[in-house]
C-alpha cells in the first residue's frame, strides 16, 4: 500500500513538473501572412521592370486576340463578293476593293493585280502568283511584329528575374560578412532574393505559352489567305469557273461596309 502512495505521489510529481515547465515555456510565433504587394516591395527595383513586362504582355495578347483571326484578315463576306468580281475578270474593280479594304486577302490581291495581262496565257498566271506569294510573306511579316513581341517578354522576364536574384544574394551574402555571421541573416536576404525569379517566371511563362498560341493562329489564318488568294486567281484566270457568276448584284456588296482596321 505505502508503494502505491509513493508511486502515485511519484508520477503526480513528474506531471506537475512536466506542466509547470511546459506553462513557462514562451508561446509559439505566429507565422506572419504576407502579401503580394509586400513581396513585390521586397523584391526592389527589379520587380518594377517586370511590372513593365508584364503590362507588355497583356497589351500585346489583347492585340493580337482581337486583330489576328480570320475575321479580321480573311472576312468571308469580302472574299466571297471578290470571287464573283474576279470570276467577271473585271479587273479594276477587283483592285479598288481591295484598295478600300485592310485585310491580308485585300493586301496580297492587290499586289497579283498589278500583274495581270490578258494577253498571255491564263492572264499570266504565273507572274500573278509570284506576286501573290511576296505580298502574302510581307503581310505574314508584319503580323508576326507583334506576335515576337511576345518572344521578348517570355525571354527577358525570367533573365530579369535571375539577375535580381542574383544581385539579391550578392548583398545577402555581404551583409553577412560585415555582420556576426547570423544564418537567419542569410536565409532572409535569399528569400527576398528569390522573389525576383519567381516574379519572372510569372511573367515569363504566360508570355511563352500565348507567344506559340499565336504564331500557330497566324501560320493558320496565313495559310487560309494563301487558299482564298490562289482561288480568286483561278478565277480571274480562268482555269476556275464559278457557278452564278454572270450575275453581277453579288459583287456590289464588295464595297459596301468595308470593314475597317485600327
């Protein structure tokens, strides 16, 4: 019985101390939230040249979802009013539509146009294409401008960020060395450091992926240019005939409401 007691005033004892010791203990920290406005702010001046790419990008992949389609560079209703004024080889006509016309289809049958000569085979067909094709590159050219644009924001983003980086860790590392050596020193200095890599990669990885997006639309729309253009050709050669073309009341609508492009 007096082995019980005193095992039992034991343990009690042993739990007493083991509370006591654990109430003087001092509380946990709590983790401090941090925004993206405090991050931002910690990454320094190198987060404000990615600010600035980043509005690029945004600005650049607007431009490039409202302007590059094929609504806009190859309008349906223009091409097919153009069939039937091309397949009544009313060559004059055909040229002052695509005149008041912005599209790529308008720009690259403006340019095989001025080729033609009824007094050769098929109206000189080949010269037409020829002239077609350099036109069809140029316009190609032009669009792509805007599409590289993009190119540069997904490559000079993430650069951007791995200078900060870097530079970040440099003054980490000599505060360190003029400082008593603290590791939690360091390990904050590189943690500020970081941000400027993950702010590129933000950047930088939206900016590749709409870069390949829309190089592949326009390799696509230019590729339904190239069609409609050789079509309109065929016709004004007259290897193509199209049904109904003898009546001229299609083509008015050719000059009516000409879409326009900013």
């Amino acid at each position: 019985m007096k082995r019980s007691l005193s095992l039992t005033l034991l343990i009690t004892l042993c739990f007493s101390a083991v509370m006591a010791q654990d109430s003087s203990a001092p509380p946990p920290e709590l983790e401090e939230s941090v925004s993206a406005l405090d991050l931002y702010r910690q990454g320094g001046a190198f987060m404000h040249i990615l600010l600035l790419c980043s509005m690029g990008t945004i600005a650049v992949a607007g431009y490039c979802f409202i302007h590059i389609s094929r609504k806009k560079l190859v309008p349906k209703e223009f091409a097919t009013a153009l069939q039937q004024v091309m397949s009544q080889r009313d060559v004059a006509r055909a040229y002052d539509a695509c005149q008041g016309h912005e599209s790529s289809l308008a720009k690259v049958i403006s340019g095989a146009l001025l080729k033609v000569n009824f007094e050769r085979d098929l109206a000189n067909k080949a010269s037409m294409m020829d002239a077609a094709a350099e036109a069809l590159d140029e316009e190609e050219h032009r669009q792509m401008v805007w599409v590289n644009y993009l190119n540069i924001f997904a490559t000079l983003a993430p650069m951007i960020g791995l200078l900060g980086t870097v530079w970040g860790m440099i003054e980490a590392f000599d505060k360190l060395a003029t400082t008593s050596g603290d590791p939690k020193q360091l390990a904050g200095g590189i943690k500020v450091a970081m941000v400027t890599t993950a702010g590129g990669l933000i950047v930088g990885i939206p900016a590749r992926f709409f870069y390949f997006f829309f190089r592949d639309k326009l390799a696509g729309v230019m590729t339904q240019v190239q069609k409609e253009a050789s079509f309109a050709i065929d016709l004004l050669s007259g290897e193509i005939r199209l049904q109904g073309s003898e009546t001229p009341a299609a083509a008015d609508h050719i000059k009516s409401d000409p879409e326009p492009q900013p």
